[in-house]
C-alpha cells in the first residue's frame, strides 16, 4: 500500500515530472517485462515500449527471512511474502516473535514511519514483559504526512491539512529526513553528501549491470554476445 496524496498535489508532482521529460502514464498496468521491452495493459488494449534498461520500483516484496519465519513457526503470508501479524506484530502462536515493516503485512503505507513506529511499539512491549507489567494496548500508527522527492530541488508534501510542493516542499523533505537520521556524525556526512550532489550534477554511486551492457551494445550496433 502506497502513501496517498491529494489530487491538487498529485497534479503538481505529475506537470513537475512531464516538465523534466518524463511520460506519465495513468490508469496502465503492466503485464510482462523481458529483455527488450515493457508490455502494458492501457485498458483500450495493450502496447509495447520497447527498452532494454528497465527500472521497477513499484510495489515491496517481503525479505527472504519472513518466508523462513512464516514456514517455520506456520504463520499466514499476502502475495508479498509479508505474516500476518496479531494486532501487537506478534506472529500468532508466538508471541516471543515480533514482526515489523516490510516484512508484516498490515493495511498501512509502505514507509518509513510505519517500521520506526513499529519498532519502538515492540521495544516498549517488550520492556513492560520484563517489568511483569500488563501488555500494551494493540499498535497503532500516527500518519505524520506524507512526502515525495520530484526531482532537483522538487518535492511535494503533505502535513494535515498542510500541502506543500515546488522548492518549500523539497526543503522540507531534506529537513525531516535529516532530522531522523541517528547521529549528529551521520547527519553533516549526509548534509554535505546532498550539497554536493545537488549543486552539481555528479553522482558518487555508479553501477555497470549486465543489462546496461547490453543496452549499449545494442545502441552502438555491437552484436551480443551469446
């Protein structure tokens, strides 16, 4: 489950990226991704955009380890591989086991807060067992807001009734991600990190896929290699 903005900061974060070059496609689902393109379901019928680099970033799978919880303690899985989890994030039948973010399947945004939240609930838990305290109320998330990274200098966000976007809401996003970040160390590494990549136009990660190999080869008219 995605975090879900209001359709006057949708319009904004959708003209910002058509501005950036970017072809939004809505209402489209995609049904098959190999090696040369991307088929997509428009609801009038389907199309093909042929690309030989693809990036997917819509949707969370659970990590391996909650396969081999769920397979050894017997506990129900979604179609994500998440458990599904007592209203304390316990496994059922194993209330020694908690189970947070992405890895617990809960009808919440797919973020950040849910996770922290989360894990500081079964920390206090926890605390209150070894104090032979009754247990805590059941887990309960506090939405925050929401917030969304554009592009340079562009984001957009949502606080209540507050709604932010352009550069406003770009600081703002740099601000709370910094905020929470644990360590003052790790804060002015970050800082500096983003000052330099935002005022310039350079990147200090660079990954080389096979795919992106291919991509070129195809680009330049190389034969692939089988």
């Amino acid at each position: 489950m995605l975090p879900a903005f209001d359709a006057p900061l949708s319009v904004r974060a959708e003209r910002q990226l058509t501005r950036m070059g970017v072809d939004v496609r809505l209402n489209t689902r995609v049904v098959d991704v190999d090696e040369g393109g991307v088929k997509m379901d428009t609801g009038e019928g389907g199309e093909r955009i042929e690309a030989y680099t693809k990036i997917w970033a819509a949707g969370v799978a659970a990590p391996t380890l909650a396969t081999r919880i769920a397979e050894a303690t017997g506990a129900g899985t979604d179609r994500a591989g998440r458990i599904r989890v007592n209203p304390d994030l316990t496994v059922p039948g194993h209330p020694e086991i908690f189970v947070v973010g992405d890895m617990a399947a809960l009808d919440l945004p797919g973020v950040a807060q849910v996770a922290m939240q989360g894990g500081r609930y079964a920390a206090k838990v926890i605390q209150r067992r070894v104090a032979g305290r009754p247990a805590k109320r059941p887990f309960h998330y506090f939405d925050k807001g929401n917030m969304a990274t554009i592009g340079r200098f562009s984001a957009v966000a949502n606080v209540g009734k507050l709604h932010f976007s352009g550069l406003l809401g770009w600081l703002m996003w740099l601000g709370v991600h910094l905020f929470y970040l644990i360590g003052f160390k790790n804060k002015v590494t970050t800082l500096l990190h983003w000052v330099v990549s935002f005022l310039g136009r350079g990147r200090a990660e660079r990954i080389s896929t096979v795919q992106q190999i291919h991509a070129r080869n195809a680009l330049n008219g190389t034969p692939r290699a089988t």
